[in-house]
C-alpha cells in the first residue's frame, strides 16, 4: 500500500514516499523512487496506478522544462501546482490519470510550500498531507505533533516518527522509504530509511 | 521593383521581401500616431485620435488606447478593423494563461504570443497580414515596467520609448535625444506630449485630438491602466506649454 507523505517547515518542505513497486502479491523492487524532480526547486512525490504514475509526473516534468525554455524564468510552484491540476481536470473526463500528488517546492519570493492535488484532481495548500493507507497514520501523528516553522531535525524527527507507524500498524506496510527536501539551496535527496535491502545472489 | 510577386503574401520576391507585409506597413504609416515611453514608475501612452467630433463619446470608448488584462495595455496604430480581432485575440490568451497558471500572464510572453499569430498571416493561409502595429505597455513580477512595440511581420521589440504611425521616425529620433534612463512618469508625460505635439500636422493640440493612457502602480502596490479625462489632457497641455490657451486663440 503506497504511502507518501510531507509537511513545510521553516524554509524547507519535505516529502518522504515509500519505495515499494508492487504488482498483485508480488514486489518487484524496493528502491523505486518515487519522488520526481520537476526541476531545481520542486518535487513531485506521486503515488498511484504504476504506468499512469511515471506518464503523467514525465509530461508535467517536460512541460515545466519546455515553459523554462521557452521563457527564460522557471514556473512558481503555485503556477506548476495549478497547471497540473488542470491537466488532471481535463484529463478526468475522459482518460482520468490514477495518480495523487504532493507538489513541494520552494520558491525565492514566497518561501517554501506544499500543494496536495488528489486523482479528480482536487487542489489545496497545505501545510501537511498525506496519500494512501499510510495517510491513517501519518497525518494523525503530523497533527499531534507538527507545529509551523519546525527546524530540519524537529521535521525528520517527527518523520521518523511517521514512519514508524506506519511500519508498525499499516497491515502491508512498505519496509523502505525515501525522504528528499527542497530548499533555498535546491530540490535534494536527505536520505533513505530502509528495513530491507535488495539481497545479492552469493558468488558461484 | 518585382510587382508579379507581391500579390500573395505567402510568397518572398526575387530581391527576398515580403511585399504584402511591407504593403500593410505602408498603410499604417498612414495611420494616427502613437507614442510609448517607459519610466522607472510606470509606462505612459499617448496617441494623436484621426477621428476627431464632439459627438464622440469619450468616456466610454477609446480609439487608440485598450485595455488587454489588468495589468497590460496597448495602444495602435493602422487598420482600426484589424486592431479589434487582435486585441481580443490578445485578451484571450492572457486569460488563457491566467486559467492555466492562476497568475497574471507575464508581458513578454503576451507580446510573443500575439505576435507568433500575426506571423502566421505571413507564412501560411493565404490571408493577408494585419494592417495594425502596437505599443504595449504592462507590469509583471519578473521584469517590472514594460514597452514592447510589435509590427505586421510579427516582429517585436522591448523598447525604451517608441513611435508607431505617422512621421514616427521623426518622433523617434525626437524621443532618442530627449530620453533619459531615469525618468519620471510625469516627465515622460510631459516628453510623449512634446513630441506628438511637433510631429502631428495639426497647428495647435487640443484634447480632444489626443488620447492618454498610464499603466502605473497605485499606491495600494497594485497595477492601474488609467485613461486620463479630456479634462485632465487640457490641463496637462497647458502646464506643458504644448497648445494655446483658449483665450490666446484668435
């Protein structure tokens, strides 16, 4: 059960996801990454149907590229959330992309932000959010311990914390995930939190 | 000169011009000038009316200056018929843009936009091309206040100051030696009137021979288009010095 969540913090948003690529019972990796750079300073954490996830957060990538180009000056992260949120509007009527969204960048004039943009489509700025199973756990321990302006440490901290339950109450819960962090600095990875490592066949 | 070729405009002649586009910038050559200039506080626009009557309705319609979104302007110059599909063209896509983003749509991105259509009517469709150039004047985030002028091939340009339609190579050359990089809107004001005033053919301007437009940040911090009152023009003329009172008039 895909779990992706991310909460703002004192000149930072992060967003952690899990990194399980599953099929039926099957798991066929557990390092798939499934946060996307949209480009220096954003990321999309996206969870959803596999094929529909890496199609849609692609053409969202290429398109915030192309308007850089074109232009010369980057997408803030309200435009590229409001753009992407109209791409699924016109897409659901029709060829409705299966796909959830967490938008976090960070941008010179506004600071950092987080947009939740759900499969119909579904626009809010938060300050937390959360998708999947995991969204029981998380976003309850978010709300019982997250308060504005928390340092990196304080933020990894109650990640940690989020994770842990996750792992501990979510019936199938992923045992690895990827936390990444966007700052004045840039869109960068902070780390991984892994209970299993891919094993390696033993030298014949 | 190769006439067989300049008939349809999607064709080049021997010599590799483009005569119907060059044709269209006759024609507004012939048309009522405008004059842009750019301030560090705002961007003033000024145009000499061809349609002069005290019949018109002032307040409620221009003929030179329009409004395309809250926060851009243009005034034309040429085929007034032209100017109307273009300008909502332009309306359309700045909206376009808003729907998309929920952001106000930056000016350079307008222009070029606008002016990718005007291209096509040189390249493809057998149509001819627009008889009209613009002035536009706009505010945006990235780049602040903002002149572009734009012309019937589709080219354009981000200008200091700038003329278009009648004698607008006088007015430029006029604007060039009187413009400096820090000027104010209200010496800009005071420098467009100037320089309309010499190079219209009329003898002496009145209001209702003129119309002017600023696009300026209110004291709120949020951007104004304002057309002035014929009230206001006839004051700023006489403070400028650039017509005769009314009891001088003989």
């Amino acid at each position: 059960m895909e779990c992706v969540f991310g909460l703002v913090g004192n000149g930072f948003t992060i967003v952690v996801a899990d990194t399980s690529a599953v099929h039926s019972i099957l798991v066929h990796k557990s390092n798939e990454d499934k946060i996307m750079k949209l480009d220096s300073h954003k990321f999309i954490a996206a969870s959803g149907e596999p094929g529909d996830r890496v199609q849609f957060t692609e053409y969202i990538q290429k398109n915030v590229a192309l308007y850089q180009f074109r232009n010369g000056i980057p997408l803030t992260t309200a435009a590229a959330a409001n753009f992407m949120r109209g791409e699924l509007a016109t897409a659901l009527r029709k060829n409705p992309y299966s796909v959830n969204v967490l938008l976090a960048g960070y941008d010179k004039e506004t600071g950092p932000s987080l947009y939740y943009i759900d499969y119909i489509a579904t626009l809010h700025k938060v300050d937390k959010g959360a998708f999947g199973y995991g969204a029981y756990f998380s976003l309850s321990m978010m709300d019982r311990h997250y308060h504005s302006g928390m340092s990196v440490d304080e933020a990894i901290d109650l990640v940690d914390k989020c994770i842990v339950e996750i792992k501990s109450r979510l019936v199938v819960a992923p045992p690895n995930f990827v936390i990444k962090i966007v700052d004045k600095d840039g869109a960068r990875e902070y780390a991984w939190r892994e209970s299993v490592k891919d094993a390696h066949a033993p030298p014949s | 000169m190769s006439r067989r070729y300049d008939s349809r405009t999607t064709i080049f002649s021997p010599e590799g011009r483009l005569y119907q586009v060059e044709y269209a910038m006759e024609a507004i050559g012939n048309a009522g000038s405008a004059i842009g200039i750019l301030s560090k506080d705002g961007v003033v626009l000024v145009g000499e009316k061809k349609v002069t009557s005290k019949l018109l309705q002032t307040s409620t319609s221009t003929e030179k200056m329009y409004k395309i979104d809250d926060h851009v302007a243009c005034a034309v110059a040429g085929i007034m018929s032209d100017a109307n599909i273009l300008i909502n063209t332009a309306r359309v896509q700045a909206q376009r843009y808003t729907y998309a983003y929920q952001e106000p749509m930056p000016v350079e991105q307008l222009v070029q936009s606008l002016c990718d259509t005007k291209q096509g009517y040189t390249q493809f469709g057998g149509l001819r091309p627009f008889g009209v150039s613009f002035l536009f004047a706009g505010w945006d985030k990235n780049f602040g206040f903002q002149l572009y002028m734009s012309d019937p091939s589709g080219n354009y340009g981000g200008w200091k100051a700038a003329a278009i339609g009648a004698n607008n190579q006088a007015a430029q050359s006029m604007l060039k030696q009187d413009y400096k990089d820090d000027i104010t809107r209200e010496e800009a004001v005071q420098l467009a009137l100037k320089v309309l005033s010499k190079t219209m053919d009329s003898t002496s301007l009145t209001s209702d021979k003129l119309e002017l437009a600023e696009v300026f940040s209110s004291p709120s911090g949020n951007v104004k288009y304002q057309v002035c009152s014929p009230e206001t023009l006839t004051k700023l003329l006489v403070k400028f010095g650039v017509t005769q009172p009314a009891a001088e008039a003989t």
